[in-house]
C-alpha cells in the first residue's frame, strides 16, 4: 500500500492537470503582487505554480537585452531621471530602482537582463520572450538563447510586430512564435478590427505557430478558436484577471490563459473544475 500512495498522488496530479489543460502565464511575472518584469516578480510567479512566465523585452544603446514594457522608464522609476531604453546604456539603467513604485520592500529591484530572467525557469516550465523593439534585436535575442540552460521547448517568441515574427520564425525556426493582437471596434459599431480573416491571414503570411489575442469575449467565441485550430495554430489569451472570464477560456479549451494574479486564477479554474 506504501508503494502505491505516490503513484495514486501522481495519478490524480495528472488528473487535476488534463481537467484544467490550459498553461497558466505570470504576465511580466507575478506582477500583481510584485512589481512587473523584475526578478522578484518572476520567482514570486514560480512559487504561485504559473507553468509560463511572460516578460518583455528591448535592445539597449549597447546591445543587451533588458526586461522592461515600455519605451522609457518613467512609469517604473517615478521620480527618477527618465532614460529611453534603447538610447541608454545597461550600465545607466541599472542605476534606476524599478521596484519601490510597488511597495518600499522592492527598492532594490533593477531593470533585469535577459539572461537573469532565463535563469529563473525551472525545469519543466516555460518563457514567452516578448519583443517589444524592432527585428535589430533578433540576432542578439538568437545568441542568447541559445546560450541559454533551456530547451527550445521551454522558449516561444512572442510579438505584435509581423516582421519580428517573420524573421524569428526564419531565422529561429527551433523556437514557437505567436503572433500578438488586440481589437478595435469598427467606427459603424458592427465589427471588430481586424476580422478573423485578417487574423488567420497573419498567421498564416508570419508562419506563426499561435495566435496570442487578448481577452476580448466580444470577439472570441468558440468559432473563432476552431478557426485557429484548423489553420494548426495555438490559442493563447491574455490579460485575465478575472474569474469569470478566465472560466470561459477554459470552456473555449484555449492553450493558455495570460494573467497578473496566477494562484488565483489558477485556483478559480481548479474550483470550477471540482464544481463540475
């Protein structure tokens, strides 16, 4: 009986798994409860079970990879002097405390290398390697993953910009790549922009292997991810913080759901599950 408790425990581990089946992603890691794209938020994503950790990535004026959303620094360094990522060096980033705008407990958070990031995945889980620059960084991003601990399996590409897919999918073909979109509703009030043709036509001219679309239920339905699927693409959604929506996703049987708070979200879908 001793013999068979681990394999019962590991039985129903699996269970739980293909009952929810979809990939939880820390979006820039825990981030809300650390603060986002830092090495604090990335570990915090781990210990609350996210299978996936998603963070963005620029190329700086010296040719590093550094973890960062936005263009420049003023909205993670408030009341510090405002640097463009790309216009400055690492050296001079790293001189900003990106962390103190969350809580004072993170004052001394910098602005993380790619290389740092990859560092934190654990055996078994994922990074989606968001670009937020243009195709110069391939040719770094190439190098350094490939320098990197982890499997191809463990990295996807992930970007809104078709070159950047295009060229990651041709030069990295080792590697998935998903290519990103959000919505606008049409001016007349009937539609939504781009159309599912439009969709599926940039999956197909990217050689993407998955569609990362936000979470956008007045756009997605159950037609729209069988759409996808039949192309042989992924369905990725993302950003989902809320119970409700994450569930539908899961009805939608999507790949993986993209989200700031993963233990709870993690924790709705498992609840729902057990309810049923």
């Amino acid at each position: 009986m001793a013999r068979l408790i681990p394999l019962l425990c590991l039985f129903i581990s699996t269970l739980s798994v293909a009952a929810n089946g979809q990939e939880i992603v820390a979006h820039r890691g825990a981030s809300f409860d650390a603060p986002e794209n830092t090495l604090s938020a990335f570990r915090l994503a781990w210990q609350q079970k996210a299978d996936v950790i998603e963070g963005d990535f620029y190329l700086t004026k010296d040719e590093k990879i550094v973890c960062i959303h936005d263009k420049t620094t003023k909205r993670v360094a408030p009341k510090q002097t405002e640097r463009s990522v790309a216009g400055s060096t690492l050296a001079e980033l790293r001189t900003l405390n990106v962390g103190s705008w969350k809580h004072p407990r993170f004052a001394n958070e910098k602005i993380p290398l790619l290389e740092e990031v990859l560092a934190t995945v654990p055996k078994g889980k994922r990074i989606f390697v968001e670009i937020k620059c243009g195709p110069e960084i391939i040719p770094h991003l190439k190098r350094q993953l490939a320098a990197s601990s982890l499997t191809p399996q463990q990295i996807v590409i992930i970007c809104f910009q078709k070159d950047v897919v295009t060229r990651s999918r041709r030069e990295m073909p080792e590697y998935k790549a998903s290519w990103l979109t959000s919505y606008k509703q049409s001016s007349d009030k009937r539609g939504w922009k781009p159309t599912r043709n439009e969709v599926l036509q940039a999956l197909k001219t990217t050689a993407a292997t998955g569609l990362g679309t936000n979470g956008n239920l007045n756009v997605i339905d159950q037609d729209f991810v069988d759409a996808v699927r039949e192309v042989g693409r992924e369905f990725h959604v993302w950003t989902v913080n809320d119970p409700d929506s994450a569930r539908k996703f899961q009805t939608l049987k999507v790949d993986s759901i993209t989200t700031d708070r993963p233990a709870y979200i993690r924790d709705a879908l498992r609840l729902k599950t057990s309810a049923n």
